[in-house]
C-alpha cells in the first residue's frame, strides 16, 4: 500500500515533500508493526482506525507547520 501525503504544501516545496515524507514513512512502518500484533485483539479495526488516522493528521499537520517553517526563512 502507498500512501502519498499530496497537500498544497508539500508539492510547492520539495524540502517539505521529502520531511514529511521521510516522517510518514517511518510513522507507518509503526503502525504496520502495531497492526500486525492489534489482529490479536478483539478490537482490532478500532485501534486500528484510530492509530492509522491519528497517524495520517499528525503528518500532515507536521508538513503544514514545516511549509510554515521554511516560509519564514
């Protein structure tokens, strides 16, 4: 699965892409961790969902305050 995190932001400035990029990919990498030991739950989709979208806002609030960042430079 790939998963790109495309906002105004990261496709105007190709620092940003990479950051938040590089973060994301590390991010998922835990969640795939998390996903594989949360099968054995029985509230697996829950913590799931919330992990992967708690993920997903996180870089993508990450990539908006690095945009932020380097305008300021």
């Amino acid at each position: 699965m790939v998963h790109r995190i495309r906002t105004p932001w990261t496709l105007s400035n190709e620092k940003v892409w990479k950051k938040t990029h590089k973060l994301g990919g590390r991010l998922f990498k835990i969640v795939g961790i998390i996903t594989f030991f949360a099968i054995f739950s029985s509230d697996f989709y829950s913590i799931n969902a919330i992990i992967y979208n708690f993920c997903y806002f996180y870089t993508i609030a990450y990539s908006y305050f690095e945009y932020k960042k380097e305008e300021r430079k």
